[in-house]
C-alpha cells in the first residue's frame, strides 16, 4: 500500500471531521450523505489561490447525497460568499 503524502491525510482528516461535526444526511435533501461537496471548488485556481488548507477544510466541505445536491453547494460564483467562508475558515483554524 502506497504511503499517504502530507495533502491527502489531511482531507481524510477533515473529511472525517466534517461528517462528525454536520452529520452523514444530505444537507440539502437530507437523504443519506454519500459523498462530501467542497463549498470553494477543489479546482487547480482556487487551491492555487487559497491553498489545500482552505479548500478541504472540513467548513468547505458539506455532506451530500448525489451530483445534483452537490452542485447546490457551490459557491464558485459568488465572490463575497467565498470571501465569507475563507474568513470563517480562517477564525476556525485560529482557535
């Protein structure tokens, strides 16, 4: 088994996280989560802007059911809502 590098024990970090703080149902249509959405797109310009410490943070993260509930957590366009989510990132990480 490969060796876990630096950047993917802390999205399974987090991941886990984020399940145990918002739970495992859909918060958009509250069936059984499957997957977890990022808030901030886990694009290449937004990790390379804000960082992989932002954007897998558990608070960019939602519990989700399906492709359809996760389109529903981006905030992609939107850039005062992102600049809201980085600041409560940023308070999180400063507790």
């Amino acid at each position: 088994m490969a060796k876990m590098n630096t950047v993917q024990r802390y999205k399974n970090n987090q991941a886990e996280l984020c399940f145990e703080k918002k739970g495992r149902a859909c918060i958009h249509c509250g069936k059984p989560a499957t997957q977890l959405a990022h808030i901030i797109a886990q694009d290449v310009p937004m990790l390379k802007k804000y960082g992989y410490r932002v954007v897998h943070h558990w608070l960019n993260r939602d519990p989700v059911c399906d492709l359809r509930c996760n389109a529903k957590s981006s905030i992609r366009n939107h850039p005062l809502a992102i600049e809201r989510k980085i600041k409560e990132i940023e308070e999180e990480r400063n507790q």
